[in-house]
C-alpha cells in the first residue's frame, strides 16, 4: 500500500512520461478502477500547467523590461552634431522628436506587460482573447437566404413568422435538461434584444438568458414561450474528468443553416495562450460553431465550443464541461440540472449523432 508521498511521486512520473511500459499498464489499470486518483491527477496537470503557463508571462515580462531598459540608454539619447549652434527653442523640440519614439516604445512595453499578466481564480486561467488571433465563431446574417419555413412557429394551427433583421448573428447551442434551458457561448448572446433557437424538430423557440459569465465565454438561456411543453431526456451526460490529448471527439453546430458534423481530437490540456479552462482542439470550425457541444467518443458532454486560432489551421477552442457544471452549480441563482443521465449512446458515431441531433440548436439573436 503506498503512502501520499509515493503516490504523488508516481502520478508526477505518469504525467511527465516516465513510467515504463509495465508500470503504465498497470497505473493506467489503477487509474480506470479509482476514481479518486483519476482526480488526483487531473488535479496536478492543472497546477502544472498553471505554472508552465505562469513561468511563460514571467519571462516575457523580463524580456520587455529588458528592451524597455534598452530604450532609455544611452545609444537612443540626442547627441548634437559637432559645432553645429541650434537656438534654444529648436533644441527643445529636436531633442523632443528624438525621445518621442523611445517614450512611444516603453508606453507600449508597458501595455504588453499588463495585458500578459497571468490572473489565477478559482474559474482558471483567464487570457485575453481580443487577440488577433484568437477568432469567436458567431455568424453573422448578411442577408435573408433560408427558407420562410426556418422561420415560421405553428402554435396552434396559427402561423406566426419572426423574420431576423439584416445584421443579426447565429451561432449554436445544446439542450442541458428537458425543462428548456439551453447552454451557449456568452459573446453569441451578448447584447442581444432577442434570442431565437431552432433545429429540425424546434421551428423556433423564444429564449430569455438566465445565466451568463464572460471569462468562461458561456451564457444559461430558457425557453420563454407558455406554450412549451419541454425537451424529451437528455441523452447524453456532462463528463467531469478531464480529456486527454488524443482523445477522439465531435462537435455538432450551425456555421450553415443545416447542422454540420465536426470530428477531430483533442490537441491538449490547455486552450488559447494556456487557459486551463480550456482545450484545444483539432478539429475545423467556422463562424456559427460557438456554443455548439462537444462530445468524445462516447457521446459523453465534455465542452462547448468557444472559437479558433485564426494563424493556426484546424487549432480550435472548446471550454471544459467540469468548468462550466461547477460554474452554473456556484453562481446561478437559478437551480439547474445538468445532464446526467447514464445514458449509453453506443460507439456508432452515426447513431450517437441521431439520437442528440434534436437537442443541438442554431441560435438566433437581434441586436
């Protein structure tokens, strides 16, 4: 039996690769029968990686500090030209001109500095994903181009269509239990004036957000009609350990007006610029996609697309479904429940897609 100390030791060793072929069998054996140490080492890749990520913005921060140092020597000052007199008003503005870039320089050394500083929360690692290169994935509706039947509500034997206003934008989203509350990404909704989920067996359904928080990129929304009767089961379950790279996974989501089928794996612990609330994956994705779900292999729930890196091809984004349960289950002042439900999709991907297709939605917002 080991002790805390030895099991800490060879989880340590399991994460960095270490162990022989025999010891990782029979660990990889240990790890399927105990939950508790498959726990233990989710945990200690999220505070290595933590401080992988931490050990990065440090360094950059010295390099900066180091050109900023750079900046104000001695090589950048004015020196004037030998027996050259220049009046006393023209050297006050010719030295000015001269200090004008250095001081333009250390100001946006400065910026870098504070915009890399890693923030540590209980929420994980939150980057700043304005980037250039990190690229959200609502659509925007250019032009009126589906069919009026998209459009178009049967309540009662009364038709009612809702056209969307040129400049609307669509993205996706998924279904968390059958009482009508939809999970998507946070920039789909933001600022919306009304929010509009649809699919093959929803027409359209009028949302209301009930939860959102930014720095996780995910809004709670729930069916606003007194019409609605609610979803059938949810026929998938929320995850909550943590994927590994190579974990084979898909994503369903709306970048056309038809639901698009996505399949990859997943390409590491860490998101965009290390954030551990994050994946990335490989798998493409295209405006539309964020706040679509993704599933592994089992059909299990385990994120929500987010958004890609536009200078990596195929280096896409997806928030971790343990990050967003917890999240909802602290600060929601409503309660909701998560999809649970033991539920066996079997190994067919095609069955799997058939069986939760009804539960995926294109979502419709008006600014």
């Amino acid at each position: 039996m080991m002790n805390k100390r030895e099991t800490e030791e060879l989880i340590e060793r399991y994460c960095m690769g270490q162990l022989s072929p025999e010891e990782l069998r029979i660990f990889e054996e240990w790890r399927e029968s105990d939950s508790d140490l498959s726990q233990a080492i989710d945990d200690h890749r999220l505070i290595t990686d933590a401080f992988l990520v931490y050990a990065e913005r440090s360094d950059l921060k010295k390099k900066l500090g180091k050109i900023h140092d750079e900046m104000e020597s001695d090589q950048y000052r004015f020196q004037a030209p030998m027996k050259v007199i220049i009046p006393r008003e023209n050297r006050v503005k010719l030295i000015w001109r001269k200090y004008k870039l250095a001081s333009i320089a250390a100001v946006l050394s400065l910026v870098a500095i504070s915009a890399s500083i890693i923030t540590f929360s209980v929420n994980g690692v939150s980057g700043n994903k304005q980037q250039s290169a990190y690229q959200e994935l609502r659509r925007e509706v250019e032009r009126i181009k589906r069919s009026q039947k998209a459009l178009i509500k049967d309540i009662n034997n009364k038709q009612e269509s809702t056209v969307i206003a040129e400049g609307a934008f669509t993205g996706s989203g998924f279904a968390l239990n059958k009482e009508g509350y939809v999970l998507t990404s946070y920039h789909v909704v933001a600022d919306a004036s009304s929010i509009y989920i649809s699919n093959e067996k929803f027409a359209q359904l009028k949302m209301k957000v009930i939860y959102t928080n930014p720095e996780l990129d995910m809004a709670v929304l729930k069916v606003d009609d007194k019409d609605f009767i609610g979803f059938k089961e949810i026929p998938y379950t929320m995850r909550k350990s943590v994927a590994d790279p190579g974990e084979k996974v898909y994503t369903l989501g709306y970048p056309r007006e038809d639901m698009v089928f996505g399949e990859g794996s997943v390409s590491s612990y860490t998101g965009f610029e290390g954030d551990t609330a994050a994946y990335q994956i490989s798998i493409p994705v295209n405006p539309g996609n964020s706040g679509g779900p993704l599933f592994d292999s089992q059909g299990n729930l385990i994120g929500i697309v987010s958004g890609r890196n536009s200078s990596a091809e195929g280096a896409s984004f997806a928030v971790k479904s343990k990050w967003i349960s917890e999240d909802i289950k602290e600060h929601s002042a409503e309660k909701i429940s998560m999809p649970m439900k033991k539920t066996s999709l079997g190994s067919d991907r095609a069955v799997q897609v058939k069986k939760v297709k009804d539960f995926v939605f294109m979502v419709k917002v008006m600014n």
